[in-house]
C-alpha cells in the first residue's frame, strides 16, 4: 500500500509515522509535511533510513504539487494530520488557519477525488481531528460522536469546517472516509507552545509558568502513542464513514495538572519539593476560553479494543525524562522564531 501521511514532521504525526513505518514494513509510508515552525525532521532521525520511508517537502495548500506527487506515488490512502495546530496562534492571526486546515483538506480530497476517479475500492481518506470542534462543557457530561458542533475559536472553526468537508465528499462523491476527533495530546516531541511542553520548559529554566485566567479550565489529556494507537486501530479496523472519539479519561483543571508537573520536576530535578510550585504565574485569560472538554470514547474501546496503555502518572513521568534527556531538541526548536513567538504571546500581557 502506498499510505500518504501528512503532518508527519509535527507532534502527533510523528509518532503516526513511526508507528506505521516500524510496524507495517510492506506499507510504503509518504510523510507529506511542510515545514513550518511546528514541523521538524528531527523527530524523525530513527525512521529516515527505513527503507519504506520517503519525506515530501510540500504545502498542502498548492494544488499543484499534490496533483504533481499523486500522479507519482499513487497514494491509495492518506491519513490526513497537517493543520495549524495551536489556539493562541489562531487567535493572532487566523487566516494561516483557514487556508491549511479548509483549503489544505480540501485541496486533498479534490486530489484524492480526480486519482481515485471513481474507484474507491481499496481507497481511504482518514482525517485526524479534534474535539474542540464540539465546543465547550459544562461541569457535567462528555462529548459523544453525535455531539452537535459548536466550535468557538478560529482553530476550532477551521477544523470543523475540515470535518464538513471530509464528510461531504463521503455522502456526495461516495469517497471512502474516516475520521476522530481527540482530545488533548501529551508527550515527547510536543511543541514548547503549548501548556504541558512550555511549562516543563519554563520549570527547567526556572522561568514563571504561565497559567490563563485562574486555572480552572478543564482538558482531558491522552499520552500521545496512545493517540497513534487509536490512529492504527481506526484505519485498519474502523467504519467507513464514521466518527471516532478518541480521550484519555483523564480530566484535569489546568492548575492541578501544573502543580502535579511542578512537582514531578522538583523530583527528577533533584529540587526541594515546592520550589518549582513559586513559579506558577497567573495572566490574563485567552479570549473566549473554552471552560472544559472531556470526550466520551466508549465507542472506540468496545468497537476496536482500544484503551489507554499508560496511566497520566506514568505519562508525564515519562514526558518529563523526553525532555531533560532531549535538551539539544529543546534548544533547537525554542530558538529563533519561538523567542518572537514568546515575546509577543507573553511579554506583552
Ligand atoms: P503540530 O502543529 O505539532 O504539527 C502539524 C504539522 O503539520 C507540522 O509538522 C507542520 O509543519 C505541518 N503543516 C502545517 N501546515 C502545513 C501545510 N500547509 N502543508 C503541509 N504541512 C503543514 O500539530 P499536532 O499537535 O501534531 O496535531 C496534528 C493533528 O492532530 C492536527 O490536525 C490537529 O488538529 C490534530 N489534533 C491535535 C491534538 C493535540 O492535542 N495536539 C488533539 C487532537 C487533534
Ligand atoms: P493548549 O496546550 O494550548 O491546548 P488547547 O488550548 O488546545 O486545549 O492549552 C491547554 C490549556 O492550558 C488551555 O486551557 C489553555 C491553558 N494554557 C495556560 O493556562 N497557559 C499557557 O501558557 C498555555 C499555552 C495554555
């Protein structure tokens, strides 16, 4: 099978990449990435010798080079994960937003549509999405795949509108589709922007660790090989056509989850229990932040056998060693354009 992975330089679409290419040697894997702030073959160091491994540098907004790498590698399946990723960023500028995660998704379903012409036997187009598309909890109830839409940021918009679109050429053209939606990813190769990542940075550095509103916000965290899992299960096993939502049943207020952090790096730092706990800063909120998610999953554990392998404990345990081991990854990837990044997004408040 020749399997089209875009994203696959990113934080998620990494560990799908590697999962894929250690596991299925007679897949040819096509890591389809651009290269922005967010993506980085440095994830992928231990896989680009693999003989089933081939990189694209490309845009999924130009039309024209998907056209020019289908006619090539004639994909029969694309696992769909490059987007802008980040809810701060959409904030300040969210025309980058619209044009990978609506034009990009659907510049890739109109390719996919045109080479397939017709003949979807043996074709999959799997998007990998997020649960903020359903908006916002109350302090009750989960999210369900029937869970009406209700995104509220411009990332969430955009991905909600990528979910329409995938689904619309499954009714209209009868392409072969499917999707999840999951919630909060953690672990190794995460990018510094966002909470966990930064705030093991920030600890280290012994820098204050920024915490939105008065912390009460509310996410369900997953161990991200836990996500790629599900990702694997969905594409071999799932239903054409359908929504899977995938969660870690693993809800935490964001200055819980920052305090448990603060003291698992004093451990592994070898610090005086509390001392990183002083350097919990609290600023003003993001702009209409969504209070809670928190996914409901049953569908994926009874269908397809899938659970979470790790507890949170031991996944944060093992995310904190990632990056005190990987201190040369950390360097790289927070210098240059993730220092104007920092300033603007912080300094500023
Ligand atoms: P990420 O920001 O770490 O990686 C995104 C990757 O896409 C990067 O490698 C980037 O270079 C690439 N990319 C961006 N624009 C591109 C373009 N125009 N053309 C080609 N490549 C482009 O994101 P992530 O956290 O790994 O998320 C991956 C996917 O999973 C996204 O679709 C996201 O919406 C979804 N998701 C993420 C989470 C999470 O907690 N991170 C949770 C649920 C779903
Ligand atoms: P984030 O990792 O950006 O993911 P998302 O917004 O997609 O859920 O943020 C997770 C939570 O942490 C969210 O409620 C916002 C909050 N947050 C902070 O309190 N401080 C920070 O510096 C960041 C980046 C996020």
């Amino acid at each position: 099978m020749n399997l089209l992975i875009t994203g696959g330089a990113g934080f998620i679409g990494s560990h799908v990449v590697r999962l894929f290419v250690e596991s299925y040697p007679n897949y040819n894997i096509f890591n389809l990435d651009a290269l922005t702030y967010a993506g980085n073959l440095q994830n992928l160091v231990d896989v680009e010798e693999k003989a089933n491994y081939t990189f694209l540098k490309g845009d999924i907004t130009d039309a024209a080079f998907l056209e020019k790498i289908f006619s090539e590698h004639k994909f029969e399946a694309v696992i769909h994960l490059a987007a802008e990723s980040h809810v701060d960023r959409s904030i300040a500028g969210p025309m980058a937003f619209v044009a990978t995660n609506v034009l990009g998704t659907v510049n890739l379903l109109e390719a996919c549509r045109r080479h397939w012409a017709g003949d979807y036997a043996g074709k999959l187009f799997y998007h990998v999405s997020t649960d903020e598309v359903y908006g916002s909890l109350g302090e009750e109830g989960l999210f369900t795949e029937s869970t009406a839409y209700d995104p509220r940021s411009p990332y969430s918009a955009s991905k909600a509108a990528s979910d329409h679109f995938v689904r619309a050429w499954h009714h209209t053209y009868g392409m072969p589709v499917k999707l999840s939606n999951c919630s909060n990813n953690y672990g190794p190769n995460h990018f510094p922007e966002k909470l966990i990542p930064l705030a093991i940075h920030n600890i280290k550095s012994g820098k204050p660790v920024p915490v939105y509103g008065k912390g009460e916000n509310v996410r369900d965290w997953l161990y991200v090989l836990d996500h790629a899992r599900a990702i694997e299960a969905i594409f071999h096993r799932g239903k054409v056509g359908d929504t899977y939502n995938v969660g870690g049943v693993n809800e935490w207020r964001n200055i819980d989850l920052i305090e448990l952090l603060c003291d698992v790096m004093d451990e592994k730092l070898g610090r005086e229990q509390g001392t990183s706990r002083k350097l919990i800063t609290f600023v003003k909120d993001r702009a209409g932040h969504d209070a809670r998610y928190a996914i409901d999953s049953s569908k994926l554990m009874k269908e397809l056998g899938w659970a979470p392998s790790v507890t949170f404990e031991q996944g944060l345990a093992k995310t904190v060693d990632w990056y005190l081991q990987n201190e040369q990854w950390l360097a790289e990837v927070t210098s240059g354009h993730y220092q104007q990044y920092y300033a603007q997004q912080y300094e500023a408040r």
